[in-house]
C-alpha cells in the first residue's frame, strides 16, 4: 500500500507556500489598533502559514524538514508574505479572496501531509491525522503566537472538518490503488470546496454559533471599557 | 545502564492514551459559558490529552512517533473521547473522577518518557525530565490551544512535581538494577499518590495560594464588566 | 562547503544554557502581582529559556537533541535557574543585567543554531532561519506559557533582527570560507551590539511605537477595572 516513489514536486510544495505567505501576511495586515503588526511581524505570520503546514508535518513524521533543504521555500515565502502586504491594502474589501486563499492553502498542506506520510508507509488513520495537523497547525502556530484565541477550537464553519473530509478522501482513494496525484487533486477540491461552501453559507456545529454570539459580546464590552483610556 | 529489549505494551501504551481521551473530554465538555466548545472541541482535547504524552516523548527523543505507527492509538483516543464527552454531564458533580484520572494519565506518561528515554540510553537526568515534559506536555497544549493559562505554571497541587517524583524513582530503581516494569510500577503509583494527597489536602507552594486568591478575583470583576452587554 | 568536523564545544554551549538560565530567572522573578510566579514556576522559566533554544534548533534539525544526551544541561540550567532567582532580589534596580544576558544568549543561540545547521549542510538561508528561531524560540515559548503576548510578534528594540544580523553575518563568512569558530564570535558580537544599541537608543520599526503606546494604555485601563475588586 506504500507508494515511496512518489514526492510532491518542488513547484506544487513552493506553490503551496508562496500562497499560504500571502495569504498570512494579508491576514496580519488586516488588523487594526492594538493588534496592529509591524512589517517584520507581518512577514512573520506570513512565513509561518507558508512553511508552518510543511515544518509541522515533518516534525511528526521524523523526517529531516524539506522545507530546510533547499533556499527555495524560505525565499518564496518571505517574498510572498511581502507580496501580501502589498496586495492588503489595495484587496481590503475583497474579503473574498483572504477566504479563498486560505481554503486552497490548507487543501494543499493537507493533501501533501497525507500523500507523504503514506508514501512513508503510515497506516490510513495516523496518515489522516498529519495532513489535518498540517492543514491546521500553520494556522494555530499564528494564533498562539498573535494571542488570539485559536480558530480551530472555537471556529465556526467547520475548518478541521474540511481539512479532514479531503485527507479522508484522499486516504482512502490510495487504499483503492487510485495514483497519488489523482487522489491528491481530488482531496484538495474536497477540502477547497467543503470550506468555501461553509463560509458561504455560514454552516457550523451547534454549540459554535451561540459561542460566536457571546464572542461578539464580550468584544464589544472590551472595546467600550478600553476606548476612553486611548483617546 | 540501558535496556534495549524494554517496550511499553502496546495494551499499556493504549490505557494511557484511552484514560488521557476521557479525562480530557469530560474536563473539555465541563466548561460553561464563553468557553463552551462544540463537539469537534471537545473531541480534539480528547485526543490531544491522549496522545500528546506520547508525540512530545518522541519528538524529543527523535523517534519515529510510535503514535502515528499503527491506527488503534487515534481510534482508541478518539473513541475515548466520545465516552468522556457521554459520561461528563453523568459524572458533573464526581469532580473526584476527573482528578483521579488526570493523576494516573500524568502518572502513566511520565513513566512511559522515562522508562523509554532509560530504554534508549539517556541518562538519568534527561530521562526524568523527558517523563516530565511527556506527562505534563498535553496539559501545557490543552491550555496553551484553549487560550487558558498554563496549569503548570501557575497551579496549585504541586502537578509537575508529582510527576518528577515518580520519574525520579523510576530512574533512581533503574539505576539501582530494578527492572523496568517494576520500576515503573512503583513510580506510577508514587505520582497518582502524591498528586491525589496534594488534592486532597490542597497543598501547593507558599506562592501559589497567593496568586490563586488573586486570580478569582480578576475573574470576578471581568464577569462584573463583562455581563451587562451580553443581557 | 559544509563543515563536519565542527562542533559547538561543550563548555561553550554550557555557557549559553547557564546564562539563559539565569536570564531566565531573573526575568521571571521580576514579575509581580497577578503574574507572581513560585518557585518551580521561576526554575521552569529559567530552565525553558536555558535549554529552549537548543532543543528548538535540534527539533528543526531532526538530530537528536544534545541538551538530552548528558546530564550536565538539566544539572547546569537548574542551577543556573536557582542563582537567578537568588541574584533578582539584589539585582532588581540593575535592569541592564537582564538586558545585556538576553542579548548575550540571544546572540550564542543564534550563533550555535547557523553554526551547527551550517555543519549538516543545510543551505545558507535556512541556515540562518534554524539560529534566529534558535534565539528567538525560547523567549516565545516562555511568553506563550506564561499567558503574555509574544515579544518578538511586538516588540520594539529590533529583536528578531538583531538574531538575524548575527546569523546573516555568521553565514556569509562562512560562505567565503572563514573559519567557523571566528565567524560565530564575529556573528555574536554583532547581534549583541545592535541588541544593546537597539534597546539604549530605543530604536524600532514604525508602527511598534504606535503599538507601544496603545499597550500601555489598554493596561492602565485593564488595571483601573479590575484594581476594585482585588481590594
């Protein structure tokens, strides 16, 4: 059931990269007052969300990072977290576009950590397990590292399960002797499309919706308690 | 010194993880209000709780995660999950069993890190302490995720010292020639003890007390803030 | 250009985990009111910025960690961690002791870190991306695990790129062939100067200054509510 010839080519792996740098870096520099990053920040969050998917993955598989390898992954994502911050500003009100970068994103992270970690012989469930951390963790590492809660345990419209329902996917079509690649394209889609059709039609698990109600509450009442001391 | 033939059972090694699946689900599903989490939440406490024992060990043993070796680890975790999350509205008010469980998933994963840190030739030292970092390590991220402070920071009950306790005698038994699996009998009893007493008694270090009272009150007066936007 | 035959000597990399120990410490004891940390608490902090950065660089390395593999480390960080705390009390008006150890293991961490990476052959930018997560990784963890916000996410005095500079320079000497025992003293120095220089001149990218100001007056607000109830 193992399949150790096959690699993710560098371009997909870079690809992967280069929009999850912009993707980050548009989503750090979206935020405003007290949240506000600087540009090294900014290129921070977007490295991490190029290369955290990646790093992350090979942790747990104890392979050497292929993400240190070569200068290739540090660069593009650097250079595309700078793209991203040059792209915020003239794409703030294409809110559309931060969602459907970030869905693409974690579908390839995803779809990679699975596809490897069968290359490397794991069995379906744990080879689900790493494309889901991967898919997820670049993301987690920013909240933790921004203070903000984090998205995958309180978040609506059902990110881990995207992540999830593509790796399944993608599992289980290996184990039925589909190639990798084909199974690779049909578990990014899986995910891409699970993810954006949540966020379009506002899906979640009961209990997030009325989280989400009080979150907006107690922000509001933060704001209110904050505001007088910073004018 | 080393004792290569030395391999947790994988039954042992299950316990654990199913133990740390349940008691991280019912302590997940006991939060109330804000903190409240959907079912998917509770769920990846669950797992974390029950694997991230045994994914901190390894990594810092740079060894392939024997979690990610076979599927019965995630599935066992997972369905472990499921039951604590079934049994926490059951056993609310046996806040008892919450705890005795913690004290022997701590208990067990510190003598598993040390135990297989010994196995893999490690000194005495760096074995007790990769059998603390693997038994409070999965707590640390439940909090660290949940965006709740860190318990072995600032708790109360001497949590890591329990489980250096056991880790010390273990390692002091196996240095002394004692076999492992009697040693690491002895150690897991000596940390369920020492935590279970620090419970019952309410011991902690001169400081803790302090910082305890303080804390109840900041959490009083944020709810006091907080409360009349969200009527 | 690799270089095999390289290794961090064993008293010099004792050196950095003992002053980040005390680091540590000192910085951790300095904490008062809600933030009050006891005595493991502080021995942990002093500990975790000790052995952080090397665990980090060999995480990402995916050699096995050498701070595990003898016993001086742990017995060299906690002792280290005990005289911090012993050293706050009389040292606490002197804060340029604080400042100047945190650049002092900022730079031999960063140093260590592009060094060794260099030594397995790893390319030069991730060479120096593996010593500024080095520097910089047990500064975060400690901010994560005590609940404060992330230096280098928000900090002013040019932290990260201060490790950076370091490890660039270390790195293009090591390219042009210098040895790498005067290119990591030369790579050390220059991050310790521009660390002191940034912190003595007050030097940081634009919007950190901003984001100073607002932080304090969210804090000053944050106190004003919750000093009431504490009384």
């Amino acid at each position: 059931m193992t399949d150790p010839i096959f690699v993710i080519p560098l371009w997909a792996d870079l690809t992967a990269v280069a929009l999850g740098g912009v993707q980050g870096a548009m989503f750090a520099a979206g935020f405003r007052g007290q949240r506000r990053l600087d540009f090294l920040g900014v290129a921070l969050i977007g490295i991490m969300i190029g290369m955290g998917g990646g790093l992350i993955r090979d942790l747990l598989l104890n392979t050497t990072p292929v993400t240190l390898q070569n200068n290739w992954y540090l660069v593009t994502a650097t250079a595309a977290a700078l793209l991203g911050m040059l792209l915020a500003a003239p794409l703030a009100k294409l809110s559309g576009v931060i969602v459907g970068l970030d869905a693409l994103v974690i579908a390839l992270f995803g779809a990679f950590g699975t596809s490897k970690a069968l290359a490397l012989g794991l069995p379906l469930v744990p080879a689900v397990f790493v494309g889901v951390v991967a898919a997820v963790g670049g993301g987690a590492l920013r909240d933790v590292l921004m203070g903000l809660p984090v998205a995958i345990m309180h978040v609506g419209s059902l990110y881990a399960v995207a992540a999830a329902a593509g790796c399944v996917v993608l599992a289980g079509m290996h184990a039925f002797g589909v190639p990798t690649v084909v199974a690779a394209i049909v578990g990014i889609a899986v995910t891409s499309v699970i993810r954006l059709l949540a966020v379009i039609f506002d899906v979640s698990l009961p209990e997030q919706r009325m989280l989400h109600r009080r979150k907006v509450a107690v922000e509001t009442s933060a704001i209110a308690v904050i505001k007088p001391d910073e004018a």
